[in-house]
C-alpha cells in the first residue's frame, strides 16, 4: 500500500475543464492513486471518490486524508446513479479509464504478461478471473472478445490454444499466445501477447458495459452546468464516448413517429472539447503511459 504511486495523465487539462471551487460537487468515478480527486478537492470542490479496486481507495484515503472535503466509496462508475444517489444531481463527473500503474505492476493482480501471478486480472473483489473466463466461455467468444477489445489479428488460433491450456498463471497465458502466433508475424514494438491480455482484462471487468452506463447516466447525473469529463486510451472507448456525446448535443428529442424534427434537434448539452485533448510532448516524455490519452468534456446546458 505504502508503494501506490500512480501518474496522473492530463491533471491540469481535465481539472480546470471541470472547474472545480468551493460549493461545487464532482464525482470521481475512477479515484485510483487520488490524483485528479486531490487536485479537484484542492481547488475547494466536494469530491466523491469511486473505485472498485479496494486497494485504491485505502491508498486514496491516505493519501487524501488532509481534505475534509473529499470521501470515498467502493463502487462501479457503471452504477453511479445508485452508488452515488444521495449526492444527484452533481457538478462533474470525470473518468479516467483503464487500470492504474499499481494494478498492472502487482504480479498477484495478474495484469502483467511480464511477471508471474495467478491469472486475475479483476479490478475489484468480485466477478470471474480471466482464468475462469477461459475456461467457462467457448471459443467463439473467445474469439469476439479477443478481436473486439484487442484487435487481435490471431484471434481464432490464440483462442483454440486458449481453451486447449487452459492456462491459470499469467506466464503460462502468455506462453500460449506465443505458441499460437508464427514467430515472423510477432509485433515489432509491442509484446505479442498485449493485445490478448488487454481484451481478457476488458471482458473481465466488463469495461465497455461500465462505460455505455456512464455514458447513459450523464443526464440525470448532472445539474444543469454540470460537465462530464472522460479520458480515455482504448480507441474503442474513445469513438464510445465521442458518439455518445454527440448524440447528447445533437439529439432529437420530439416523440418518435413525427414525420419531420420539430424540436430543432438541439440536446441538453453542448460539447467543450471539439477534437479530443490529447497530452503535450513533455507529458508524454515523462510518462510514456499517457500517449494514447484522450480527453473529451461535455456540458449540461439545459
Ligand atoms: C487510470 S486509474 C485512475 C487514476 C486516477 N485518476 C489518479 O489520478 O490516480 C483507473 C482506476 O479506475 C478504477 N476503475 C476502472 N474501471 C472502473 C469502474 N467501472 N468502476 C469503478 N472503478 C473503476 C480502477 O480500479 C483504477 O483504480
């Protein structure tokens, strides 16, 4: 615990986007390290910390433990409307999505195709191991799951030898997509097994399905005024969250079966970042983790 050391990605873009002060209140729906959550509750705002990770929020609580104005839950961000229903509606609500860096570092969490452990992969304490996964799906999900979420272009022979191992360490998983890909076509710069580890660890922890709810909870969520901040680093949750917010700025709202808009086609909120705000150069040269980050904010405006 004494060793939770995450870094932050886009902290002053993000934060000053949501404008936290004194009588405003943000939900931080990925808390992690606490991060983003000390910097909004520094700026006076009222902050709510989520996490489903138990670790994450005994690190956060400590660390954040000077601030009367910040406390923390366990909860999935997907669940916010209930987690956080005392609170509703609030000011912001930010995401930073993905795992934190002591997640993937901690070999017993079985993020890591680079280190043993048991093949978890579960943010929380709840739900199925990616081992489970394996095991209990069959291999045509496998195969969706693998070139959906990890665009994996070896899907079918690293799902048959998948189910064929059954693998339940994390070397041994990444022993089996070796053993499934030819050598002449490993990825130059990445580890052959990232992208199958990345897909398992998204079906794991269900990470689309948290963010379609998220994205279907902003409007009553949020007051009017109120902004939603996402950053995001999987190009999947990315064109996720610039549909969604696209559809809340331009919705149609007339009652179906009109046979033309009469309502202008005009949402309740307006979009404050028209290109995604990606991280400066010296950012990413002091934390190469942050080069996929997209930020992307919208407001309620009505
Ligand atoms: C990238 S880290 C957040 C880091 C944080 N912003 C900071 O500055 O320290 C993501 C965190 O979100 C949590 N998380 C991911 N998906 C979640 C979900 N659906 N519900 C709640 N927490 C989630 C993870 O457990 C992890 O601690």
């Amino acid at each position: 615990m004494a060793d939770f050391s995450h870094q932050t990605v886009l902290l002053q873009e993000a934060v000053d986007l949501l404008q936290p002060g004194a009588g405003k209140v943000i939900i931080d729906g990925t808390l992690g390290g606490g991060g983003h959550s000390e910097a909004l509750a520094a700026r006076g705002a009222t902050v709510i910390g989520v996490d489903r990770d138990p670790v994450a929020l005994s690190a956060a609580r400590a660390r954040l433990a000077g601030y009367p104005n910040f406390s923390a839950r366990q909860g999935n961000f997907g669940d916010v409307l209930e987690v956080c229903e005392d609170v509703l509606p609030v000011d912001g609500v930010l995401v930073d999505l993905g795992v934190s860096s002591p997640q993937l570092d901690v070999a017993e969490r079985g993020f890591s195709f680079q280190k043993d452990g048991p093949l978890d992969m579960r943010m929380g304490d709840t739900g199925r191991t990616a081992a489970e996964l394996i095991a209990e799906e069959d291999e045509s999900e496998l195969v969706r799951v693998l070139r959906e979420y990890g665009e994996e272009p070896f899907a079918r022979p690293i799902a048959r030898e998948l189910k064929r191992a059954l693998p339940t360490r994390t070397l041994e998983a990444a022993e089996v997509v070796k053993r499934a890909v030819p050598r002449k076509a490993w990825p130059s710069k990445i580890h052959v097994a990232t992208r199958t580890f990345q897909a398992l660890r998204m079906a794991v922890n269900r990470e689309l399905e948290s963010l379609d709810s998220l994205l279907e909870s902003l409007p009553s969520l949020l007051k009017v005024g109120g902004r939603a901040a996402v950053i995001a680093f999987h190009s999947l949750e990315d064109r996720k969250v610039k549909e969604a917010f696209r559809g809340l700025v331009g919705a149609c709202r007339c009652p179906p079966g009109l046979p033309v808009c009469a309502c202008g086609g005009q949402g309740d909120f307006a979009l404050l970042t028209r290109k995604a705000i990606a991280p400066s150069d010296e950012e990413i040269a002091t934390n190469p983790r942050a080069r996929s980050a997209h930020l992307r904010v919208v407001e309620k405006v009505r």
